[in-house]
C-alpha cells in the first residue's frame, strides 16, 4: 500500500506542476492550488488514507507529501509571480505615453481686456499701501447717496439716471459705497481701492454702456492735502500710460471739495481719464470720523475708458460681445 500511495503522490506532483506551467491566467492558477492544495483538494484526499497504514509507514509517506506539496507551492508562486509581472507588462504597454509624439494643442484661456486693467490697476495701488475692498452691487439709497453728500434733488436720483428695484433699493451707480461701508467699519489712517461692476441709465453707443466697470481709491488720515492726490494720481497713471503731461480742472462732485478731473496727453491731445478730489467734511461726519481732524482725498475711473484708450479700441460694445476674434487679441 505504501508503494502504491507513494506512486500517486508522485504522479500528482508531475501532474501538477504540468497543469500549472501551462496555466495562462491568475484566475485559472487559483483554480489549480484549490484543486491541488485546497482542503478538500487531490493531495489531501490522498493523505486521509494514511489512517490505515502502520506507524512504521507513515513517516515515508509524509516525508514525500510535504515534498510534493512544497513541490506544487513552489511552482504555483513562481507561474503567479510570472503571470502579474506580465499583467504589468501589458498594462505599462497598453497606457505607455511616447513623449516623443507631437503633443495635442489645446487654447488656453485668456485674460478678458476689462481683467487685464483692473488687474494692473490693483498691482500699483497695492504696491502704494492700499487694500481692496468688495461691496454689493445692489445697494441702499443711504449708501449709494445720502451718506455720500449727494441731496434728494441731484440729478443722479433721477429715476432715468438710476436703476431703482421695486423695493426701494438701487442698483449702485459708483463704487463709491464701499469707501463708505469701509470706513464704517476701520479707524483712520485707511488706504482703499474699491473695484467692480456699477449700472447707469445710459443710452449705449460707441462710448457708452449701462452696465460698466469703476475702480476708486480713498485715503483718510491727519494732513492730508491736494498734493497727496496729486502725487498719487499722477504716479498711478505714469505707471499704467508712461510719463506723458497731466493736467488737474476745477470740477464738481457731490462728495469732495475741491473736485478736478485729470486730462493726460495721449496721441497729441488732451484726454479726461478720471474725476479726484478732497473727500468732503459732510462725508466723514457721515461715517463718525472728525474732519477737524482727519482729512482724505478720493479719486475714480471707469475700466472700459483706460481699456479703449491702452488697446485702441473704437467701441465700448466689442468688450461685451464675447467674439472671440476679438478676445483672442489679448
């Protein structure tokens, strides 16, 4: 009986490690050490019917079943070790990037004209000190008007000059409503510049839009004079048109005074580019700040006005019209 077990135990090992080299995938090794190895597999079949041998027997008998089992294992980890290294291969084949091919182009985006100018803008104003300031674009009459100087009869109350909302409230007309929500909330000495979208009543033209972009600066502290804003003004736009002459005229605005606008030569003749002036008494006392004390200046621009002048550009619409064969310009 021993010869005879023995003899099965080697043949199972040679059918085996057959079965095995030939098998092609994981799966289908697993199904061999299952049926090989496995609890209710072919080699533990064969060793249940050691019971009946003697126990001078069984020693050979096991000797030989470890062999073949260490036999069987052996092979199955060197077919699985084959069998993943060239799953490996393939899947490193299969999604292999060849860097040498011609990449496939794809447009990148690009900044609209209307960014690219607040974005300068904001660069040299950060870098003289001032911080930017958000509010919204629907706004109050307080903030908007009254607390801006601005009396019930101006024309900009007009309701064809503003955008009024059944509810009493307003579409904003300028930024100037976020100095005024700033300096509610900080104490002097503040630096601010206040960029964003504001709504006028405007007929459009080549010039003209009732929805357009401002960025306005404000600063407040002790002493400040018009020679602060002229040297602010004046080193802002050298730094966004060059070192070309500016000129300051007398001018009016509800919520400074002094007031001027500033004209640059640009092409050979004299151009307005933006409204300045010292904030007015009424306006500081407005947000609790003592003008015996503190005084500020303030000035702004309309973003589609610097953009036209900087990019030659004929009409305010060609900023809104998302034709990409403009766009791409930039």
């Amino acid at each position: 009986m021993t010869s005879n077990l023995e003899t099965q135990l080697l043949a199972l090992q040679q059918e085996g490690e057959n079965a095995i080299a030939a098998a092609d995938t994981l799966e289908r090794l697993e199904e061999l050490r299952v049926n090989y190895l496995g609890k209710k597999g072919q080699l533990g079949a064969l060793l249940r019917s050691m019971g009946q041998m003697s126990a001078e027997e069984r020693p050979k008998i096991g000797a030989i079943a470890n062999t073949v089992k260490e036999s069987l294992q052996t092979s199955l980890d060197k077919q699985r070790a084959a069998l993943e290294a060239a799953q490996i291969q393939a899947q490193l084949e299969a999604e292999t990037l060849d860097v040498t091919m011609p990449g496939i182009f794809r447009p990148q985006g690009r900044i609209h004209p209307l960014n690219g100018i607040i974005d300068r803008a904001l660069d040299i104003f950060v870098g003289m000190g001032y911080t930017v300031a958000q509010g919204p674009e629907m706004e109050t009459d307080y903030y908007n008007f009254e607390a801006l100087n601005t009396p019930p009869d101006h024309p900009a109350r007009d309701m064809q000059d503003t955008f009024y909302l059944p509810d009493g409230n307003l579409l904003r007309t300028h930024t100037s409503s976020v100095q005024i929500r700033y300096m509610e909330k900080e104490e002097p000495p503040i630096r601010v510049v206040a960029p964003g979208r504001v709504y006028r009543r405007d007929n459009v033209d080549a010039t003209h839009s009732a929805v357009f972009h401002q960025i306005e600066l404000l600063a407040i502290d002790e002493g400040l004079t018009f020679t602060d804003l002229k040297g602010t003004v004046k080193m802002f736009l050298q730094a966004m048109f060059g070192d070309l002459p500016i000129r300051f005229r007398a001018s009016y605005f509800p919520f400074t005074e002094p007031s001027a606008e500033v004209d640059l030569q640009w092409n050979g003749r004299w151009l307005e580019v933006m409204g300045c002036g010292m904030v007015d008494p009424n306006v500081l006392k407005s947000v609790g700040y003592d003008p015996e004390i503190y005084t500020g200046f303030a000035a702004g621009f309309g973003v589609e006005r610097f953009a036209m002048v900087l990019h030659q550009i004929d009409d305010i619409r060609r900023l809104y019209a998302s034709d990409l064969r403009f766009l791409r310009q930039f």
